[in-house]
C-alpha cells in the first residue's frame, strides 16, 4: 500500500476513533502493528455500529464514547445473537458481514479479556462472551435463510392469541409459589400486555414503543406518532386488540405509577429508590421482562424484537401488500421487507400437498 494512502486511511481510523471508548482506542492502538489500516478502519466502523446498538436497546444512557467496560462484561451470548439478528434483518447484512462484524469483536473482547492490563496486572474484562460466538462459515444467504432463522422463534397463527392470554392470565400460574416475582407481575401486567400486545399489533420497533408519549396517542383513529430512526416522524396504525390493552393499562397507569399528568412517558416503571420516582420503561428493563415470559411460555427465543417479524409475518399472510407493510414497519428498503414473504412458505406447500392428495 503507498504511504500516502496509508496515512489517510489511519487518519480516517483516527477521526472516528474519537466517538468510541477509551478501551476500544487502546485496542486499536494495540493493533497497529499487527493489522493493515484498512482493517482499522473497518473495526472501527464497526464498533460504532455495535456501540449505538448498546444504546438502542438500553444496555447504556448516555454516549457512545463513554459506555463503561462493564456493559460488555455483562452481555449474554443472546445479546449477542440479537444483535446478529439486527445486522441480518435491520441492516440487511449477508451472513459474511455478519460475521466480519462478529471477528471485530472477537479481537477487540480477546484483548481485553486476554491482553489487557489494569493497575494490578489483571485484564480489564474477566469474561468474554464472544467465545460462545460460532461463525456461519460464510455461507451465502438467501430471504429463505433468513426466514427460516427467524420462523422457529416467532410465534405463529394460535400462538400470537395462547402467548397474550399467557400472559394476561397464564404466567401467575407458574410464579405462584415465589411471592415477590408474583407481585412484581400483578402490580406491572396491565403494563406488560399492552407493551407486548402493542407491538404484537402495529410491528414497531421496541426502542419506538418505549419512547411513545401520551400525546402520541390517537385513540380515535388507532394511531400512533412514532418517532422513527433519524428522528423521522410517522403514524402508524394498530390493531383493535393492541388498542383495548393499551386503553386498559391507561385507565390504572396514573394510580398504579402514582404520576401527575407531567409524567408523559406511556410505559413506566414502578417507584424505585429513596425519592421513590417513577420513570420512563427502559428498554433493557422490557427486554428482560419479555425473556421471562417467553421462557415461562416454554418459547425462550422470542424476544420483543421477534414479535415485530410476527406481526409483519402475520401482515404479509392477511394483506399480501409488500408496500404497505414496508410503511408500517418504517424500512426505508423494501429487500428488508421481502423476508416475510418466504416465512411461512412450508406452510403454503403443505396446503397445497394436502389439497392435491
């Protein structure tokens, strides 16, 4: 590589090296001698990918550049499959980008788990998640690979209505016998279905439902104004179902979160601490959330972000309209949107075996 191409691809490395952490500049600084420029840059651009998502689902308030090491030490190996899943079907990477994506973080959580030294000769992560990461070994992708990753985790025809009853009235069942966790329940279920039934019934995205405010509210017309990615507003519509919970949970939200009306947060959390202040819903707080009722319901691969492909699969079954579920979702591209159509493509050939036998 000519010097002067060198020096403009580290200079580039450099100038978004300042919106990443201290430990991720250290790393790259490490890496140096070891990796070409152009890698650099690559793994820089990644991590701000991987950062932002951090944010987005709620493992972090605040910026980028100041993301503790923490978070990355207490990230699951299904955080990590998530974000795999919003590479895949947010931003529409092939399994090869994915997993270039994944050998960035490799690298960087290796040296900070491996390399690293703190003030005591220890590595600055003591767990590293990323040694659970298998790769797909770059096989190519296809709309029905990706279908058929997101099809076993999403729920499908009876399941959308066993899984909301599930939780209006099955759930306590199973928490009975722990007195806390069953409180807990009681006191925030109203919340809880309407949150899920919410996206169950419009496809919004999680970090969409959570930021929702009370003026955002169009119950006469079952609408809602969601602020999408790049702060673009849009109304979205949703269903008659997902309205009657959401009316329920409002009718008890003023004296269960004992809020004033300048609370304007939809989702709320319970009163915590000394000054017992009730705030807006975390995203982190509702993923947790939503991981014990799906595995209580015995589907443990379900997440928010799931009941989002299973509403705009069940869309895509009932309307066949690709533009009006692109609209609905708030993609800006319709390849991303062409992934519903192949979900449910077994079902249709057994329909079709059947009526031909």
């Amino acid at each position: 590589m000519h010097i002067d191409e060198r020096k403009k691809l580290l200079k580039r490395t450099e100038s978004k090296l300042i919106q990443l952490p201290w430990y991720v500049k250290e790393f790259i600084e490490y890496s140096k001698r070891k990796r070409s420029p152009n890698t650099l840059l690559n793994y820089t651009l990644d991590y701000i990918t991987f950062f932002d998502w951090l944010i987005s689902e709620g493992f972090y308030k605040g910026e980028r550049v100041d993301i503790p090491i923490e978070v990355l030490e207490s990230l699951r190996f299904s955080d990590i499959d998530r974000f795999g899943d919003f590479l895949s079907f947010e931003h529409n990477n092939a399994p090869e980008s994915v997993d270039r994506k994944y050998a960035a973080l490799k690298s960087l959580f290796h040296y900070l788990s491996q390399i690293s030294e703190d003030e005591h000769n220890f590595p600055y992560l003591k767990r590293n998640v990323m040694i659970k990461v298998q790769s797909s070994n770059n096989e190519k992708s296809t709309l029905e690979d990706k279908a058929a990753r997101i099809e076993n985790k999403i729920l499908l025809d009876d399941e959308i209505f066993d899984f909301r009853l599930f939780v209006a009235e099955g759930f306590k069942e199973t928490i009975k016998d722990n007195r806390r966790i069953l409180n807990s329940h009681l006191k925030n279920m109203e919340r809880d279905l309407a949150l899920i039934s919410l996206i169950l019934g419009s496809g919004m995205r999680i970090s969409e439902t959570i930021a929702l405010d009370l003026n955002d509210i169009d119950r006469l017309k079952s609408k809602l104004s969601v602020t999408r990615k790049g702060n673009k507003k849009d109304s979205v519509t949703i269903s008659d179902i997902a309205l009657q919970d959401l009316t329920s949970y409002l009718q008890i939200r003023e004296s269960r979160y004992h809020v004033t009306e300048q609370q304007t947060a939809v989702f709320l959390s319970l009163p915590t601490g000394p000054s017992g202040k009730t705030n807006r819903l975390t995203v982190r707080a509702a993923q947790k959330m939503m991981e014990r009722y799906a595995k209580a319901f015995g589907k443990p691969g379900l997440s928010m972000h799931k009941l989002r492909h299973t509403f705009a699969t069940k869309y895509n079954k009932e309307n066949n309209n690709l533009g009006a579920l692109k609209e609905q979702l708030g993609h800006t591209d319709v390849n991303v949107t062409m992934i519903y159509t192949h979900i449910g493509n077994e079902d249709r050939r057994k329909s079709v075996n059947k009526a031909d036998s």
